[in-house]
C-alpha cells in the first residue's frame, strides 16, 4: 500500500484545499495518533482536522484516488459556509450562539454518549463471543459422542455388508 499512498501524496502535493500525508506514530507523530484513536498501522484518516474519521474503502492507488477526488477539498465549517448546505448553516449559526462554555459541555456529553455506545456494543460482542465458543465446544462434544458411540465402525459394518449383499 505505501508506494499507492506515495503516489497519492505526489498526486495532491499542490492542492490548496487538500492534505494528503502520512505520519509516524511510533515517533514525532505519536501524540497526534494518540489524539484521534490510531491505534494499528495502516490507518486512514480523513475529514476535518478537528473531527477526523475512519477511512474504510479499498487500498489500491486507484481506489484511494477516486475517494479522495470525490471526498477530500473543503468541508462544511464556520470558515467555510458557501460548501455548507442551508441545514448546516443553520446548525452552525445555532452552535456560534452558544457560549463556549455550553458548546463545550454539550460535546461532552454527545462524547460520552458515543463511548457508552461504544462500551454497551463492546460488551454485546464479546457476550456473543462467548455464547460463540460455548457453541462450538457444544457442537464438538456432541459430534465426539456420536463418533464415539461407534460411528465409524457403523459405516464399517454397513459398507461391508453392501459389499457382501452386491457379491449375491
């Protein structure tokens, strides 16, 4: 994947609304990775600077072209409102009214909302997890008692008896 990320780098190198970069998170860069939840290698970032998100699409040079002509240039914000449609502007005039204070606590709290989401899904996964493997090991164990019970001798004894049967 690196050489299609350099090539993309090279691709934007001169756009004045676009960053396309990559950063070490194992040295100078490890606080920035921290900040916006990088955790494995490779990650693709994208969006507002201050609200990135998670890149999903394919990893060729060509699918990562195509996402960043068609996704990467200047977003809806307060220094940006002519790409914002009338909704945004208005949820932006909304926000800008608020003391920093409000807005503030109000990110909090959509924050942690988000993470108790997060957490309950987290737990509902490895609840699943566990029924998963209980599952299994269920499954196992009931096809080793049927096993056991003579399973193999039985297609023994019946293949050897068709044999014995098709000689008559």
């Amino acid at each position: 994947m690196k050489p299609d990320w350099d090539k993309l780098i090279e691709d934007f190198k001169d756009s004045s609304s676009s960053l396309v970069a990559d950063v070490d998170c194992t040295t100078e860069g490890k606080s920035l990775c921290e900040t916006h939840g990088v955790k494995g290698y490779p990650t693709i970032k994208y969006g507002d600077p201050s609200d990135l998100k998670d890149y999903s699409g394919g990893r060729t040079y060509e699918d990562l072209k195509k996402f960043a002509d068609e996704n990467l240039g200047p977003s809806c914000g307060p220094d940006t409102l002519d790409v914002c449609s009338d909704e945004q502007k208005a949820l932006i005039k909304k926000f800008q009214a608020m003391s920093l204070g409000k807005l503030d606590a109000k990110v909090r709290k959509a924050d942690k909302e988000i993470a108790k989401i997060e957490g309950e899904h987290a737990t509902l996964l490895e609840e699943m997890q566990k029924t998963m493997e209980a599952a299994e090991k269920k499954k196992e164990a009931d096809i080793k008692a049927i096993k056991d019970a003579g399973l193999t001798l039985m297609k023994v004894v019946l293949a050897k008896g068709k044999d014995a049967k098709k000689e008559l």
